[in-house]
C-alpha cells in the first residue's frame, strides 16, 4: 500500500467511515493507536448516524486538529490557533461544497451521485469511496495545508503534550 487512495481503500473495505478513516490516517503517521478514540469517531458517521448531520469530512477534519492541537488534559490548553484554523477548514468546507446544497453527508452525496453518475448508496449502506473518494482527498489535503499554513510544527508533535514546547511548557509562539 503506496498511496493515500489505497489507504482510504482499505480502511473503508474494513467498514471505517470518513470521520473514522481521517483520524486513523493521522494517527498512524505518528505510529499512533487509539481503538477508543476511532471507536468515539463512529459517532461522527453518515452526518451523526444518518440525522442529516454534517459530512464525517468536516467533522472528522475538525477532530484531526483537536486530535493534534486541542486541549487533552487539566495541564493543557488548545493551541492559539486552534479555534481560527478550524473555522478556516469549515469555511472552506462550506464553499468546497456549496454546489451540493450545503454540508450535510446526505446533501455531498447526492451532489456528488449527480455530479459523477455513481449511484448514491442506499438506507443502511456505507458511501461509496468512489463517490466520496476524490472530496476525501481534497479535505485531507486541504487539513495538512492548513496546518502547514498556520504552522503548527508536526515534528513536535507528542502524544503527551502536543502544544507545548518541553524546553518551555508553552505554545509554540506563546509569549509571557
């Protein structure tokens, strides 16, 4: 497996949805694993269960930065950033998808059914990673351009802390 759609293939082959599959992908680049924290994920799924909730794209993509930057502990707090990069995500989110009526799983997939002539999947079915493939990949593109773009320094990045520097116990930036 040499590439991001073969990844996105398995993981949704092994019944993973998109909220679930965004953060397994950036666990595992840090070699990370959470069943629990993937297991929490499956609430985000098909729009919260099928409610006509929000795409498990831009929920999953809010939790991939809690996941990296969010407050985790007593002793923590959110980086700086945290609030204003995802409120970037979902702007874009929302313009990104737009053309479909809005930002609701059941809405993407319908724009997406007409968009591409792949049928929509049916009541109890999962979507399709080929309707929802190449948005997939947009989303987790636009993610890591986000984070990039606010640099948020992912070589820094630990499971224990990651806002705060070790040298300093504060956020990269942070002053006092």
């Amino acid at each position: 497996m040499n590439t991001l759609v073969d990844e996105i293939m398995l993981h949704v082959s092994q019944g993973y949805c998109c909220s679930q599959v965004l953060m397994l992908l950036q666990m595992r680049k840090f070699g990370h694993e959470n069943p629990e924290l993937i297991r929490a994920m499956h609430g985000l799924c098909y729009g919260i269960g099928g409610s006509e909730g929000p795409c498990g794209l831009l929920s999953g993509g809010a939790c991939v930065f809690g996941y990296l930057i969010g407050r985790g502990k007593d002793q923590e707090s959110a980086h700086p950033s945290f609030v204003p990069l995802a409120a970037d995500y979902q702007q874009w989110f929302a313009v990104r998808t737009e053309r479909y009526g809005g930002t609701a799983c059941f809405q993407i997939m319908e724009g997406l059914s007409a968009e591409t002539g792949i049928p929509r999947p049916g009541a109890g079915e999962q979507p399709s990673p080929c309707l929802c493939g190449s948005l997939f990949i947009e989303c987790w593109e636009k993610i890591h351009a986000l984070l990039e773009e606010y640099q948020i320094p992912m070589t820094h990045y630990t499971r224990s802390n990651p806002c705060r520097s070790p040298q300093t116990d504060k956020h990269p930036g942070e002053t006092v």
